[in-house]
C-alpha cells in the first residue's frame, strides 16, 4: 500500500535558469516539489540549496531559508485567503520578515509589488474572488515576490488558466527571471509549455 512518489530523481537547478520537471497526473511531481521546499516530509534523500544541506538545518534556521524559497501553485483562488484583502494577502510574508514596517512603506511596496506583475494599486482594497484566474496568478506571483526569492517552485500555474492568458503568464515569469535572477523549478504536463520556458526538463513516470 506504499506510494513511491519522487523514486531516484536527482536533478541540479542552477541560478537564473528554469528546470522543468514533466510527467503526466499522479507521477510525484507536486509531492517531489513541496518535498524540495520541506512543505511536506521527505523520506529519503538529500536537499541542497545554494550549497547547504537543507535536512541538516534547525527548524530557526530553515525558518531562514524560508524567504529565499517560494511556490505558486496550480489554483490561485485555492491558495488564497477568500476574506482577505489582496493587500494583505501580498504583505503577508513582507510582515513577518519586517515587523515593525510601516504601514504606509508597507502598501508602498506591495503597490510596486502589483506593478511589477501587470496590475496596478486599485487591486489592494479588493477580494480574491473579484479577479479572473490569470489576474489572481499575477497575485500569487507577487506574493512569492514580496520576500525576494531565489528559487520559486511553479506548480503547474498555467494548466488551468486559457492559451492566450498562458502565454501571458509564461512572459511574466520570463520576464521576472530575467530582472529579478530567479530560478524556476517549473512543474507541468504540457510539454508545449516546457519548450517555451524551460532551459532543461527532467521526467518523471
């Protein structure tokens, strides 16, 4: 009754670049990147980021490292609070790394925040629900943004989202890449998706 989810995958993602990790529905691939990010319990085998052996850390010190590692997921709505305000959903992780911000320098830096990904500053006093899927996508991404990563983990982002907003979001990302020196582990199915953001895939079945 054992799942081997991730079996004997062994990967290096290097700095500013996109790996893609493929394979259809079920094969381990969410699991093998929430695993990476310690959101979920490895059982076996080894984490290294920028040199350090993730395992080996405190719960303080991996509370550290938490900053520097990201994930937007497949559903935005779902990986958002419905009764928050997208201000505070977005100065979330900005308020536990600075909690003495002010409040106006903080709305300063989530405005720049929506900028940053297509939206502008009359999204701050609104609801999750008031925006479309790609519009709420551009809000997770600024959410992942807000703590300045250097890995993002992108589950799948774009599978439920329509081609032409797809593409949208792919440019985004690039884009982001290229100014901010992000590194991706860009999860998917789709393979059209991988030759057009991907600098190297990895398979998993």
């Amino acid at each position: 009754d054992h799942v081997k989810a991730g079996d004997d995958v062994s990967c290096t993602l290097l700095v500013g670049k996109t790996l893609a990790l493929v394979g259809e529905s079920g094969c381990g691939k969410t699991s093998l990147g929430k695993g990476l990010l310690n959101l979920i319990p490895s059982t076996a085998g080894q984490v290294e980021f920028a040199g350090v052996d993730l395992a080996s850390l405190s719960q303080e010190e991996l509370r550290a490292q938490r900053s520097a590692m990201q994930i937007v997921f497949q559903d935005p709505f779902a990986a958002m609070n419905p009764r928050m305000l997208i201000l505070d959903i977005i100065a979330e992780g900005i308020r536990t790394l600075q909690p003495d911000i002010d409040t106006q320098e903080c709305i300063t830096t989530v405005s720049a925040l929506l900028k940053q990904v297509g939206l502008d500053e009359t999204a701050l006093y609104r609801y999750p629900h008031e925006f479309s899927g790609g519009q709420k996508q551009r809000i997770c991404i600024a959410r992942a943004l807000a703590v300045k990563p250097r890995l993002i983990v992108c589950d799948e982002p774009t599978s439920e989202l329509d081609l032409s907003v797809q593409k949208q979001i792919i440019e985004l990302l690039k884009h982001l890449q290229k100014t901010e020196n992000i590194s991706y582990l860009f999860i998917t199915h789709d393979l059209a998706v991988v030759a057009e953001i991907a600098d190297g895939h990895l398979e998993m079945t």
